[in-house]
C-alpha cells in the first residue's frame, strides 16, 4: 500500500512535470513555427492584384477659378507625371488622366488615395459631362469615398477615356491615381479596415493592460506609458490613413484638424517626457543634460502652437522640432548605452530605431515615387513593434526597481 501510494505521488508529480513543460516550451514553440510558416508560406488572405498606376497632368488654380474647359486646354499644355506634391498649398488642383479601357469584361475604378484630399470632383473630358463629386461630409454620382481618399467607379469602359477632376488638399499631399479591377479594390478596401481594427485593438488593449498596472503598483511612470502609447496609436493611424475614427466612431469634420494638431504634439510631448523620466539617473552619468532640457522647453510653445496655428503653418514648425528632438534623442541614448550599459536603453534604442526606420522609409519611398508600395501592414507593424521594444523597456526598468528594493 506505501509502495502504491508513493508510485502515485510519483506519478503526479510526473504528470504535473510534463504538462507544465508541454505548456511553458512546448505549446509556445509550436505556436511561433506554424506562425513563422503562415507568413513565409501560405497565401494572405487579402491578396490584392490589378492595380494599375496612372500618369496624369496637373495644374494648380493660383489665380481665379478656373471653369472645366479653360483647365482641360492648360492642362494639356503639361507634361504627364506619376505623382506631384501639393507643399502644404490649399488652392485647388486641376488634372487629368486616361483611364484604361476593359473591353467591357469587368468593372473597374480610379483611386485618388491621398489621405489629405478633401474634395474631389470628375467631369467626363468628352462632353466636360459630370461624372460625380466627394467630400469628407458625403458623395454623388459615381465618385465616393474609399480608404483614406476616394474613387470613382468606370463601370466597364469600351475604350481608353480622358477624366478631368478638381480636387482640394489640407496638409502635405502626395497626388496620385490608380486604376482597379472594382473586385481588387474592395478587396484592398476590406484589408485597409482590418489592417486598421488590428492596430486600434492591439494598442489599445496593450494601454488598458499598462493603466491596469499603473493603478494596481501605484506607479505613474506607467500612466505615462499608457497615454505614449495611445498617442502613438493616433500617429500611426494618421500614416496609415484611417484617423478619421476613433473606437468605431466617425471623427467630426471640424475636429479633424484640431486632432490631428493635438495628437502630433501629445506625441511629441510624451516622446521626450517618457525619455527623459526612464533616464533620469543615467542621463546624470552622461552628461549634456542641457540638451535635453532644451528639448523640453520646446513642449509647451508647441502645444500651444497646435491649439492657435492653422494646420498648415503648424506642420511646419512641428518638422523642425522633432528634426532637433530626434537628434537629441539618437545623440544620448548610444552614450547611455556605452557608459551604463542599461538594458532599459537597449530596448528603448530599438523602440526608436523602429520608429525612425518607418518614418525614413515613406520619406524614400515618397521620394522615389513608389508611395503607393508601403502599405498600411507597414504602419500597424511599425506601430505595434515600437510599441512592444518600449514595453521591455518599461519592464527591464519595473525589474531593476524590484531588484533594488529586494537588495535593500
């Protein structure tokens, strides 16, 4: 009987061994194959195919308005380009492009997908026949909104066409046009809203998870990181082009601008208030303290910037702050690595290098005319990755603090 009562003890703790095992090392392992097989492998789910881009010509209406067959005869004296950049400019921009004829086998349409366009309205060049307008408030005719900008739907063009448009900006736009077969462009429609749930939900949920910490430890370094990640949420949204909403609500027109302001110079406050309250005991081992402080006192000046200056006087000077800010940052955080050897800098240097490299390759990629490569998947990853090398960095510095006080 002790022998079979010993053999059973024997068992469980063999049993409980192997099931922790299972779940601690094997279930994860499992889990991170099929991942890394799912994403070098299988097919997306959201494949998208088709997509055409269209040169066009453009002119810009500097003086009085243009009516549609004065534009159509000056934009014919421009050259075609692939895309053009508005440099923050309000007044209204003429073009006009050639859409690809189908032969009548599938419906097709044009996207203008500039997240800054506000209003864009098509004529038909053959007849200057209207063919629909849009704006952020609603649409008519065939035009209508998609993604971050609009389309216009073709139906099954026979042959080639020439579409005149207007269409008006807020902010530093990039126009362009493409063409989609109308199923690719729901498809891609479909993939830019799930693209979008997937960063709302994700940092969101990371937020909630970091303010829960906060209240439970007492601890407002964490509150601090709760709302960096918010703001961080609302600048990628912004990238991607889907800060029109907020929790499955419809953002307001009239307090569109005023986010966009508010959350780029939270951001930008957060950033260098959250920098310098995980450094602050190295950053006296380093020195140039001083530069950092500079930083700071341009916090304030530039909220108050985002509450009083129009957008696009505003975009501006928020550039050169965080040029100089950025600069700061890239400039202390090697010190504080070389003289500290702080894993709490390791993990918030690459939290910023994943930011920096994102920022850095849309500038490129904008340069060299290929904007339309990027993808929003580019953002979310951006995003959510930042966000995570930050979160390591909060917990190797919750580690250290633990450590200390166990030590004393």
């Amino acid at each position: 009987m002790r022998r079979f009562s010993v053999f059973r003890q024997d068992a469980s703790a063999a049993i409980d061994s192997l099931l922790y095992r299972l779940s601690v090392f094997g279930v994860p392992a499992a889990i991170g194959v099929v991942s890394l097989v799912a994403l070098f492998s299988w097919e997306s789910q959201y494949a998208v195919g088709g997509v055409l881009p269209l040169e066009f010509r453009v002119l810009q209406e500097t003086a009085a308005a243009l009516a549609p067959e004065q534009a159509l005869a000056e934009l014919d004296k421009r050259p075609p380009v692939r895309h053009h950049d508005t440099r923050l400019s309000e007044s209204p921009f003429w073009l006009s492009l050639v859409a690809r004829g189908t032969g009548g086998e599938q419906p097709v349409a044009v996207e203008f997908p500039s997240r800054h366009a506000m209003e864009v309205a098509c004529w038909n060049a053959a007849g200057l026949i209207p063919m629909g307008k849009a704006s952020r408030d609603g649409a008519s005719g065939r035009m209508k909104a998609v993604k971050a900008g609009f389309a216009l739907e073709l139906g099954r063009p026979q042959s080639d066409a020439t579409v005149l448009c207007r269409a008006t900006f807020v902010g530093p736009a990039r126009m362009s046009a493409v063409q989609w077969p109308a199923s690719q462009l729901d498809e891609s429609t479909r993939q830019f809203y799930r693209n979008g749930g997937l960063l709302d939900g994700g940092l969101i949920v990371l937020s909630l998870f970091v303010l829960m910490t906060a209240i439970i430890n007492r601890e407002w370094m964490y509150v601090l990181f709760a709302a960096w990640l918010v703001a961080n949420l609302r600048l990628a949204s912004l990238s991607a082009g889907w800060d029109t909403q907020w929790l499955d609500r419809e953002i307001p027109m009239e307090w569109m601008f005023p986010m966009r302001k508010l959350s780029m110079a939270a951001y930008y406050v957060l950033t260098i208030t959250l920098f310098s309250r995980l450094f602050r005991d190295d950053l006296r081992q380093v020195g140039y303290a001083w530069l950092l402080r500079m930083a700071q006192w341009s916090c304030l000046p530039l909220l108050l910037l985002a509450v009083f200056l129009a957008y696009s006087r505003f975009l501006p000077l928020l550039w050169v702050s965080t040029a100089f800010s950025v600069a700061v940052l890239v400039f202390l955080l090697p010190r504080i690595l070389w003289f500290t050897r702080s894993r709490v800098a390791m993990w918030y240097g690459a939290s910023l290098a994943i930011t920096l490299f994102a920022s850095l390759y849309e500038v490129i990629s904008a340069a060299l005319g290929f904007k339309g490569l990027i993808g929003s998947v580019n953002s979310v990853t951006a995003a959510l990755s930042s966000s995570l090398m930050a979160a390591f960095a909060i917990a190797e510095q919750m580690r250290q603090e633990r450590r200390d006080r166990v030590s004393a």
